[in-house]
C-alpha cells in the first residue's frame, strides 16, 4: 500500500498563487488584444508591433520563466528534459516575436523619416531586446555543455542567462506599462481596469522573479 503524502498549507498557497498567475496572464493577454484590435486598422504597423512584442512578454517570456519553478501546476509531473524543451521553445518564439515587432517599428518610422528610441518607451523595448538577444545565446551555451564547456563553465552560464533574462523580461513588461500611458488604452478602458493593468503586471514580475530567485540561490551556490 502506497503511503499517503501530507501537502502542507503553504504548498497548497503557493499552488493558489501560481493559479492567480496564470489567471491574470489570461486576462492580460485578452485585454492588451481587445484594445489593439479595437482601437488600431488591421493592416497598421502599429497593430503588430504592439500584438508581437506584448505577447512576446505576456504569456510566453512569463510562462517560459516559471517554468523551471517547482510550484508551476503544469509541469508538476513534466520531467526535467521535457521542461527544459518547453522554456527553449517558449524563449525563442518570444525572442523572434518581439524581434520581428520592433523590426516592424523601425521600418516604419524610417520610411515616414521619424526618429525612434527617444521614448522611455522605446528605449526600455530596445534594451530590453537586447539582454533577450543575450539570455537566448547564453541559453544555448548552457544547454550544449560539450561544446562551450571549455570557455565558460556550465552552471554559470545557466546563471547568467537567468539573470540576463529575467532582467530582460522586467524591462520588457515595464516598456509595456509605460505604453499603458497612452490615450487610447487609458481611455479605452475603466478607470479600475487601466489601474488593474498596472496590478496584473506588477504581480506577474514579481511572481517571475520568485521563481528565477529559486534558481538564483542553487547557482550561485555552485559558483561559490
């Protein structure tokens, strides 16, 4: 006869909060689309470059860095390898979304002659590409151990692709509450939903970096 395991309360709460997590990726997802799709034409620039890079950090960057957290309900029972195919293929979907979104952008403005990346906006978005560019190499690196294993060594690869990622996906979600800012999202929606916008994505970036400090802590410990 199989022993029966004791889940303790605060697993059980965490498992509660990892739930409310993905609850208010949903709900985010649905209402940064019905206010792109609502308030821009179908064929605008505009309308991809907000879709590709906002979907790029909610859902995908924020459910490909949690992954890895031992509180996430759907990987409970997905085995190591699986997990790490899963958040690879996350990261590059979002990696190639937000590329493409700000490529979308730029050349744009370049054929209207307008200047970019003179906004916090821009400038957080860009930097933000940037140290995804850099989490997504080093991700490679980390997984390919035989390969890169005698120029950097494996485990702080792994800690520096976390910490450049996470530090990319903060900046990324915060380049997007910064587009909360504009007319017509704050004047789309009520008063409560535009300020919930603000509380959905303060708690994704806080739940994210939770479970990326779990990991923080195991590699920092192997560097030491």
């Amino acid at each position: 006869m199989k022993e029966v395991q004791t889940i303790s309360t605060w697993q059980r709460a965490l498992w509660l909060l990892n739930l409310v997590y993905y609850i208010l990726c949903g709900s985010q997802t649905i209402t940064l689309l019905w206010v792109f799709f609502d308030n821009n034409d179908s064929n605008s620039t505009m309308l991809w470059h907000l879709v590709l890079c906002s979907m790029a950090y909610i859902p995908l960057m924020a459910v490909a860095i949690i992954s890895f957290s031992k509180d996430n309900l759907p990987t409970l029972f997905v085995s190591r390898t699986r997990i790490y195919a899963i958040h690879g293929c996350l990261l590059t979907i979002s990696f190639l979304s937000v590329t493409i979104g700000i490529s979308l952008i730029i050349n744009s403005k370049i054929k209207n002659g307008r200047t970019h990346f003179q906004s916090i906006h821009a400038i957080l978005g860009l930097t933000s590409w940037i140290l995804v560019t850099c989490a997504v190499f080093l991700g490679i690196v980390a997984k390919d151990t035989t390969k890169f294993s005698q120029y950097i060594k494996p485990v702080l690869a792994k800690f520096l692709h976390n910490l450049i990622g996470i530090s990319g996906f903060v900046l990324g979600v915060a380049a997007m509450m910064y587009y909360y800012k504009s007319g017509h999202y704050k004047t789309f929606l009520s008063h409560s939903a535009y300020m919930a916008s603000y509380f959905i994505s303060g708690y994704i970036i806080i739940w994210s970096l939770l479970a990326a400090f779990q990991s923080f802590y195991v590699q920092f410990k192997s560097l030491i």
